[in-house]
C-alpha cells in the first residue's frame, strides 16, 4: 500500500461524509502562507475529533499545541453555546495566526489561547485549580508526551476523555533502538499508560494523507 492510495481514501472519504468548509480551508491555507509546518490534521481526522468531542458532552476542552488553530476550529465546533476551549501554544508566531484563524471562523468567543511552554502553563493551571476538563487533546512536541499525560491528570475528572495525537510515528513506535526523541516520547506515553490504574486506554493506528500514524484515546477512571 502506497500513501498515494491512502490519500484516494481519504480524497474519497471528503468527498463522500464531507471536507472542511471555508473558514477551514482558509486556515489551512493561511499557515501555508505564513510557512507554518504542514502537519495539521487531515480533514477526516478533524471530523473524528470532533465526533469524540461531541459523545463527550464536551463543555470545557483543552488542546496542548494549537499551530495555527486547524484542530481547535475542528474541536470548538463541538463545544454548545456555553462551552470553552483553553489551547496552548509555545510559538506567539503560529498563535497570532492561530488567533486570526479562529476568529474567521467566528470561534472567539469560545477559544483562548495560552502562549507559553505547556508544561508550565499546564502546571499554573493545574495549580490555579480551576474546573476540569471533559476532552484532552495533546498534540504538541512529542518528547514531552509523558510529563503531557501525567499533568493532563490534574486536570481531569473521572469520565474525562484523554486523546494523544502521533503516537504510531509510522510505525515506530514498536521499536525501542530508534533513538529518536519522537518516538521515545510515545512509547513514554505507553509506558505511562500501561497498567495505569486511574485509565482505561486503546490505541488506533491510521493511514491517510499524513502516511501511517495513530492516536491513543484514554478514559479517566477515577
Ligand atoms: C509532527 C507533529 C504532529 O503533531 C503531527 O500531527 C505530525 C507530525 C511532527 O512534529 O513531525
Ligand atoms: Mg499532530
């Protein structure tokens, strides 16, 4: 199987269960423009998020790399009228762009965006001790997968729903010899996720237009 026949598939599938509408297409297209990595999520795996997001009930989510807010438009159209995404960006470059994506997209008024390391924003707010969040969505530098989870916790409540994003890194992360900080931050995740009493984990590997890749998907227990 080539990656140009998983991108016939997912080619197929916009065309058949729907695409990206306009303020998507020109999200994208403006991180283009501003020569931000080409690494947001394809069309299909938005729409995925966003049906997790939604099952959820999700009224308070929060995303861990915003990039340019492609992912966040997907997941603050889950939100209801009263719901909130908190995202978390290290780059002020891709968050103004981010900033000005999600306004077209006439999603101000829901999303906020933190600049800063995500750890440290993520301990403040764990410290802070605000309400949790419904849906995690951790998808920023993936070294820091690990320490991502163990603070995701903090700001979780039972029933929260904890999804990871590149986790399968094309297959590498079966493999321990690799030596790259990509992989060993998601089989660091693993780890952590392994006989993790307080969740309830599985993993899915994709293809598509990305190549071969995955998520973890996590429920909080207790
Ligand atoms: C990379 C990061 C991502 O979040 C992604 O979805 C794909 C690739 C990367 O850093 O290579
Ligand atoms: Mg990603």
């Amino acid at each position: 199987m080539s990656r140009d026949q998983w991108t016939a598939v997912d080619t197929y599938i916009e065309d058949t269960l729907g695409g990206q509408d306009a303020a998507l297409k020109e999200a994208h297209e403006l991180a283009q423009r501003e020569g931000l990595p080409e690494i947001q999520l394809t069309p299909n795996q938005g729409r995925f998020l966003k049906l997790l997001a939604e099952v959820q009930g999700s009224v308070r989510i929060l995303e861990i790399g915003t990039l340019g807010g492609y992912s966040t438009i997907w997941l603050a159209r889950a939100l209801p009228e009263n719901g909130h995404l908190v995202t978390i960006e290290l780059e002020p470059r891709h968050a103004r762009v981010a900033g000005a994506n999600i306004e077209r997209a006439g999603l101000s008024g829901k999303v906020e965006i933190r600049v800063g390391r995500a750890v440290e924003v993520l301990e403040a707010m764990a410290n802070e001790g605000g309400e949790p969040f419904d849906f995690i969505f951790i998808d920023a530098d993936k070294a820091s997968y690990p320490a991502y989870l163990d603070l995701s916790l903090r700001l979780s409540r039972p029933g929260t729903l904890i999804v990871a994003d590149n986790v399968i890194r094309n297959g590498g992360v079966a493999r321990a010899d690799t030596g790259d900080e990509n992989v060993n931050g998601a089989r660091g995740l693993f780890e952590r996720l392994s006989g993790n009493s307080r969740l309830s984990s599985a993993a899915v590997q994709t293809v598509g237009s990305k190549g071969w890749d995955g998520f973890t998907i996590s429920r909080v227990l207790s």
